[in-house]
C-alpha cells in the first residue's frame, strides 16, 4: 500500500502539556530543565526504559495515542524502548514509485521554510543561521536560497526513517549538544535545532543532487541510531531510528531542485503542520523544459 499524500493538518500551538509548561514558562521550571536537557539524563531515562517491567506501560500507550499495532510485526516486546523502536510489516510505508517524487523520510508533522541568500530560515519569528545548524559555513552557502524541510515527530509517531533516493554519502558528522523539546513551545525560548544534539549526513543523490538530512534529537532522545556513516544508499532503505521521545528531521535541497506541495506550504504559512507518514509524496522534481 503506498501512501497518497491525502494531507491533514494541525495548527502549530502549544498543547496542552502541564509538564512541560512547567519546565518552560516558570523559573523553578527552567532551573530543572538545565539539568534535565543534558544528554546523561536522556541516557539515563533510555536505560530505565530498557527494563523488561516498563512493558507495563506498553498497552495504556497504544490506547492513548491510537496506534494501529496491525501495521507492525508481531513481536514480544522485552520494554517499552524494545516497543517504541517496533518495526513495521513488510508492504508498508511504500515509495512511490516515481523516482522524481520526494518522499517523506518519516512520520512526522511537516513544515517547509525557504532558505535566503544569506543562509537564515524563520521559524516562529526566530531567525535559524544554516550555518549554526550544520557546523559548516561553506556547506551552508552551497544551500542559500533552498528549501529546508522539518519534519517534527511525536512519541506516537514511527520512529524510524529511511533515505528518500538512491545515491552515495559524502560526508557524515555528529555535534554533540543538549536536549530540548522539539514542541514549538521551545521555538520561542532557544535556537532548539542548532543548540540540540544531531548528526549531519550530506549525500550526492540520483534525482536531486547534493541533499543533506539531519536527525537532531529532543528532550530524553539518548540515542540516534544510524545505520551507515558512508557508503551507498538506496530509496526507501532504513536509515536510523531514534529512541525513546519526540525528535525531528530536516532535509536540505539547493535552489530550484524540487517543488513542494503547495498545501504544505500554505499550511506552514497559516501556522499549520501537515501531518505526514513514510512514504508520503510531499513534491517532486520538476519536468525539464
């Protein structure tokens, strides 16, 4: 079954989250939380996680976040963690099968940002510096004036993701940081993507040239797990998986290589996230004149 794009969106706001409003918007909160965002805490949350008695909490999760467990192997979850990296049936999040369509890498909630020619995207009324996210000033300006795609996973969400195209990486990189949230309640506060641990992986791909996907890692998200650090890629191949807790993707294309779907980008201009699955047709390389 491949997905067909048939998007649903949700407004970019807040929700309603005690804890986490706790930890953002009081002082006593912020103290905690500059403890809390440093990766031994997330490291330690992961190890706790592993324990085979967490499978407790296994059946009240699925229940709450409405998972449809048919779409995963039927597996003995030995935790919670065994559990939150399930896998899925094989003939689910299928590519498309036009190679000049752009894929989503995973599940997550979806909004696109045009890069300018001095390398800044806005998110929330927060300028991002490319060059900041990626460590790499002339890298960054191979990508002025592109498109950056950030795709923002949830505790419900697959948390594993693949590569969207045939090709070769060119370079792979990891920059240790700390650990916010990736809910946009952290936007306002922190540069959360270029100051939160993530790894940088730069291909030469088939369809569209050189791309760079970033995982970047959130608040208790000890681990990024990727497969391959060189080497040759194939579409829809797993590239990594995140454990435990919400963490986001970001793509990066160069000027005039893809366009995307213009509901996601009037989406994103209305404050809105386009929820998204693996394998959802989000644009496409345009036809050659």
């Amino acid at each position: 079954m491949i997905n067909t794009g048939d998007f649903k969106a949700v407004e970019i706001r807040d929700r309603d989250n005690s804890a986490v409003n706790f930890l953002y918007n009081t002082i006593p909160g912020r103290v905690l939380l500059k403890i809390l965002i440093k990766p031994g805490i997330s490291k330690l949350a992961g190890s706790i996680l592993r324990n085979p008695a967490t499978c407790f909490f296994i059946k009240g999760f699925i229940k709450r976040n409405n998972i449809d467990m048919n779409e995963y192997r039927d597996n003995k979850f030995k935790s919670f963690d065994d559990f939150f990296i399930r896998e899925l049936k094989e003939g689910y999040r299928l590519f498309p099968d036009n190679e000049n369509d752009v894929a989503a890498p995973g599940d997550g909630k979806l909004t696109v940002y045009p890069v300018t020619a001095d390398s800044v995207f806005t998110i929330k009324n927060s300028n991002y510096s490319v060059c900041d996210l990626l460590g790499d000033k002339n890298l960054a300006d191979e990508f002025s004036d592109g498109i950056c795609l950030i795709f923002r996973l949830s505790p419900d969400d697959y948390h594993r993701y693949s590569y969207i195209d045939d090709g070769e990486i060119i370079s792979h990189k990891q920059i240790d940081g700390v650990l916010h949230t990736v809910r946009p309640i952290a936007f306002r506060k922190f540069d959360v993507f270029c100051r939160n641990s993530r790894e940088i992986t730069v291909m030469q791909t088939k369809n569209f040239g050189k791309i760079i996907q970033i995982e970047v890692g959130a608040l208790f998200v000890g681990k990024i797990s990727n497969r391959s650090s060189s080497g040759p890629v194939k579409r829809g191949e797993e590239k990594g998986m995140f454990q435990f807790g919400g963490s986001t993707i970001i793509l990066m294309f160069k000027s005039n290589i893809i366009t995307v779907n213009d509901e996601i980008y009037e989406n994103t201009v209305q404050n809105m996230e386009t929820i998204v699955r693996m394998g959802d047709k989000i644009g496409e390389k345009p036809a050659l004149k």
